[in-house]
C-alpha cells in the first residue's frame, strides 16, 4: 500500500541509486557466480532485487517527504523525555583490562592442567622480571585478543566469567593479579582503567535522544497511515490466515 502511494503520488527513483545498492550487495560475496548462485537459492534474479530496491527506495521516499520533513521534536520533548527515564541514562561501573589466557580443555586430565599452570607461572615470572603485558600478551596468550595485546576494552559486572570479573573489578588501574583460574584455562589480567557509576549528562545524549524520538514519532504516524489506507484499499488475501 505505501508503494502503490508513492506512485500515485508520483515519487520518482533515481536509476542510478538503484544500480548503486545492488552493486553494494554484490560486493558482499566473494564473486559474481556466487551473487547469483544465492540469488537462485532464492528463486531470485537480479531484476526481482533491483525492483525490491526500487519499490523500497519509493517507500523511504514518501515517507520522507510525508513525514521525517514534517515531523519535529522540540528541546522540551528531549528534556522531559530525559527527565523521566532517568535509569535509561544510567552507566554502570566498568573496568578496561587485558589480559594473557593459557587455555585449558576442561576435559582435559590433571597433567594438562599442570601444564598449562607452569606455563603461565612462566609468564608470570616475566611480568615480575620487568617485561612488558601487552608484548607478553601478543607472544603468549591463546585468547583472539593477544592481536591487540590482549586488551578486552570496557566491560560491566555480568559480562565476563565471575572468577575473572572478581579478579579485574578489585585491581587498581596499572595492577596485574595473580594467576586466575576459569573455565577457559588460566589468565593474568591486567587492569588499565576504571569509570565508576555515573549518568550520561543531558547534553551528552541530546542530539541523540532527539533523534530516537522523532524516529519514534515517524514509526507511529505511518503506522496511522497505514492503517487510514488499509480502511480505504481493496485488499484481497490469497493465503489463510494461521490460528
């Protein structure tokens, strides 16, 4: 019903944007055979995508010209909306840490446990001799994150493993811990910095939160719309409708 008025109300789509979505969509798979192997697993053909592309290009379109340049949110809607979902604006405590993982198969037997245990005593034998984590990270530990030297980024309470978050949550930033032991094998976390508990300062999240609004506003008038063109549309249902 949107597209059918799109086109009555004579809204155009650039052939050229067209050709430029398919082109990005073709560039996901690796080749020209396999673009079109998918779309053949689909029953598709390139023609059927590009229509798509244009019936939804001429959806956005309308709803852009009917509604997104019309509707407006104004700094008291923000502010109101700010004010009254203060939990919304909340951010918990977090800690950015690294650290160095020799994984143990939780399988495995007692003397692959001790192994693993002497190697990361080794390592940790290296931290206390001078050397440096994220060098030591890079070279020995087993976790993706050794590409980055084994920095993990900012995580809360309730992301990782509770022996590792125990561990990072009770060091100060600079601190490394003792060997730690969970399920994945044996860490060394180093813990780099910490933000305690705080709220997103109102004009932090502004511009933002405006926007979430009106994309809200947006949502809810073409909903209406759609709705009034459903009341006025001959529609005809070819298949039942499940209970």
């Amino acid at each position: 019903m949107l597209y059918q008025e799109s086109q009555k109300k004579r809204i155009k789509v650039d052939e050229t944007a067209v050709k430029e979505q398919l082109e990005t969509l073709k560039k996901r798979f690796p080749s020209e055979a396999e673009f079109k192997n998918a779309l053949s697993e689909r029953n598709l053909s390139e023609a059927d995508v590009k229509s798509q592309f244009m019936r939804g290009m001429a959806i956005q379109k309308l709803i852009d010209k009917e509604f997104v340049q019309k509707i407006t949110v104004s700094d008291k809607e923000v502010k109101a909306y700010y004010d009254s979902n203060p939990d919304l604006f909340k951010q918990p405590e977090q800690v950015q840490a690294s650290h160095i993982l020799v994984k143990v198969d939780p399988r495995g037997d007692a003397s692959q446990k001790a192994e693993a245990r002497k190697k990361i005593g080794k390592i940790q034998q290296k931290l206390h001799k001078g050397e440096d984590f994220t060098a030591l990270a890079k070279e020995f530990s087993q976790c993706p994150s050794s590409a980055k030297g084994g920095d993990l980024g900012y995580f809360d309470w309730g992301q990782m493993v509770k022996p590792f978050e125990d561990a990072a949550f009770a060091l100060k930033p600079g601190e490394v811990s003792d060997i730690v032991e969970t399920k994945f094998g044996y860490h060394l976390i180093k813990v780099v910095a910490k933000k305690a508990k705080s709220t997103i300062a109102y004009k932090d999240v502004k511009d933002r939160l405006g926007q979430y609004l009106k994309q809200e506003k947006v949502k809810k008038e073409v909903s209406l719309y759609v709705e009034k063109l459903k009341q006025k549309a001959k529609i005809e249902r070819f298949l039942a409708e499940e209970k």
